[in-house]
C-alpha cells in the first residue's frame, strides 16, 4: 500500500557534496587523489548514495569502516577500490578475498590469517599496511613493523598496495604533535622501502590534514567530515568554505493556543509566561533530535530562528512559534542545515552538545528517510 510518510525526514543536498568535494581536491597537491571516506553510512548521509553521488563527480576510491559496510556498496554494485579502515577479524579473509576487498593492515596476526587464506586460494591480496606513527590507536609501531618487515618473505599471498597512518591533532593548525607524527611516517615509510616494497599508494592526511598540512609522498588524501560540510576543527572556520550537505526538516502536526501559565512536555520545565502559541513537530530524541536540546533547541521557520520549549520527547518537539506571522499546520521547520538563508550547522550543535559535527551527523536516526536533492 502506498501512503505518505510522516513529514519528518533529512534532505541530503548533493550539490553541496560536490562544492565541498571540489575544496578537498582543491586542497590536495595535484599529485594526490582523493580517497573518500563513506563509512558509518557516510556520515549518516546514505552510503549509496553518496557514493554513486561520488562516483559521478569523479571519485573511484572509497573507504569504510566494516566488512558490512562494504558488502553493501558492493552489493549495490559498487566496483570501485574498497578500502576497510577497520580490521579484518577472524574469519572474514574469505569475504575479502571474494568481494576484492582492501583491508588495512594492522598486526601480524592479521598478516599471517590473509596470507594463509590467499595462499590457499592460490591468489594474492591488496592490503593497505597501516602504521602507529603517534596516534596511539591501531597499526604497526617501528618495532613491529621491523618484524614484520623481515618475516616479508613468508607473505606471498599479500601484496602491499598501500601505506597509511593517521594523525591525531591535525585539527590544531599549530601542534607539533603533527609534525612529529609527519616525522615518524616518513621514518616507516623509509623502513618499508629498503625492504623492497614500493606501494602504489601513500596516504596520512584527513580532512584537517590534508586543510592545514602537507604530505609531498602522499598519492591520496582521506578526507571525510569535510565532504559532508563539517569543520575539520574551529581553526578551519576561515581556512574552509563548506556547505551543510544534510538538513533535517519536520513539519509541524500541531499547532496549539496555550494560556499563560501552562506547564509544557514532561516534567513541566517550561511554563507559559504569557499566552502563546506553540507548534507540535512529529520528531523527537529517537530520530537524533538531542533530549540536550530541551528549552534550549532552535529551528527556522518563516525566516526566523524559533525555539524548542519544554522536554524533548521520544517522538515529539515543541516550538514557541507565538512571534511567527500566518503560522500553519504543515508548515516546515529546519532544525539542522539551512533554510530561508539561514543556517544551523553541524558545528552549531556540536557547539552546544559539546561533541563534534562527526556525531551530530551520525547519530540523526535510522528511521528518518533520506531524500537526495540532486544537481
Ligand atoms: C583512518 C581514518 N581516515 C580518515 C578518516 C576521515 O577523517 P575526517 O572525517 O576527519 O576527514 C577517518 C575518520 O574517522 C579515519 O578513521
């Protein structure tokens, strides 16, 4: 049967897409390509699409977090290079070899169970060697990439396509923690060169580093956050000029004459100072519509930014639209991205959520559906 949804749901502006993709390329060197970063459903924007959105605009080099996430490009017909920033856990060589799939290659162990399984198979396996040059995370430290690298010999079935790291304080534009760590990979990448291996691809920088610091071996650039019209970090805000790619909208179901005095939502910690008149949204904390932003949320209706009052419910907001001119049922309310020429950002809530663009992005919830503005 067919029916409308309820008028709640995030538009993704893919135009915005392609102006932030066009400030990533224009921020890497002409040497270096850009690898995108669709994982965790790109950022809550849809992994498909954004890819074949991607695709389009010239892309052929995705990475995703899971096995998971990139089966399901795979099975929607995406052929392009995989990489997987996670691991590759016990039992999955098989899918990676089959679905030709790039792991990242984190540790030993994770060498020797590839390289049993493509050995196996009689075939080889592209894996991206990954290096711990001082985000205290995943990868090879020197140590183990010394060890590694003299056990080369028993993995014929690897073929070590690339060479990574990642860095942890690239958003501050002057942390000598990224200097060292730009040190420490080029120190690694000198190691795996003596051993004889020459890797087709070189990459380290994110969307902070590839914004605010140069990497001349690199061949590729990771840029995620940025695609999706998200500050690297505050020291951007002049360096980067994004677009807000997703705007959540939901329009209003209610719309009720209160008198003075009346206690709104659970727990009653909004009173009607004066009569008003308050909207109704069908939207609440389980589409992502933080509980934080109880009395202290804003939305964009008609030109001007409104605020939320009283407790977010599970499924439910309110709005003091009491200063809103020819107000309807049905009119739609921004809560996230822009409207009217007036914006409220990834970071804005962030800012207020005391989190990062990363999260906000992440966290708008399954069951809102996804609409795609295309060019
Ligand atoms: C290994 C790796 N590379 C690249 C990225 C993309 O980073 P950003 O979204 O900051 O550009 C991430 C994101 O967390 C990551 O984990």
């Amino acid at each position: 049967m067919n029916y409308p949804s309820r008028p709640t749901w995030v538009d993704v502006d893919l135009s915005a897409l392609n102006h932030n993709l066009q400030q990533a390329i224009n921020s890497c060197p002409a040497t270096q390509r850009v690898l995108a970063v669709v994982k965790a459903d790109a950022y809550g924007h849809g992994a498909i699409p954004v890819t074949r959105a991607l695709q389009s605009f010239g892309i052929h080099d995705f990475a995703v977090a899971t096995l998971e996430e990139a089966l399901e490009l795979r099975l929607a017909g995406i052929s392009d290079n995989l990489l997987v920033l996670g691991s590759c856990f016990p039992g999955q060589e098989g899918a990676f070899l089959q679905h030709n799939l790039m792991p990242t290659l984190l540790d030993m162990g994770t060498a020797l169970r590839l390289n049993a399984e493509a050995v196996s198979q009689h075939r080889q396996i592209k894996v991206h060697l990954k290096v711990d040059s001082g985000m205290g995370r995943v990868g090879f430290l020197p140590e183990q990439l010394r060890e590694f690298l003299s056990k080369l010999h028993e993995f014929d079935g690897l073929v070590i396509e690339g060479f990574m790291s990642h860095l942890a304080c690239a958003d501050k534009l002057n942390s000598s923690v990224t200097t060292d760590q730009q040190g420490q990979f080029r120190i690694m990448l000198q190691m795996v060169r003596e051993a004889g291996i020459v890797p087709r691809e070189i990459h380290l920088n994110n969307s902070a580093g590839l914004s605010g610091w140069e990497c001349p071996e690199c061949t590729m650039s990771r840029p995620g956050i940025m695609l999706y019209g998200g500050l690297p970090g505050a020291d951007f805000s002049t360096v980067l000029d994004l677009q807000p790619v997703m705007h959540l909208r939901s329009c209003i179901a209610q719309l009720r004459q209160l008198p003075a005095g009346s206690g709104i939502s659970y727990g009653h910690c909004y009173h009607a100072a004066d009569d008003m008149q308050v909207a109704v949204l069908p939207i609440g904390y389980a589409d992502g519509y933080n509980r934080l932003f109880s009395n202290c949320g804003q939305g964009i209706l008609h030109r001007q930014k409104i605020p939320v009052i009283g407790r977010v419910c599970m499924d439910w907001i309110m709005l003091d639209v009491s200063a809103v001119p020819d107000v309807a049922v049905g009119d739609c309310v921004t809560l996230l991205g822009s409207a009217d020429g007036l914006s409220i950002l990834g970071d804005d809530w962030a800012e207020q959520l005391d989190t990062i663009s990363y999260e906000v992005f992440c966290r708008i919830g399954s069951r809102v559906p996804r609409r795609y503005l295309s060019l």
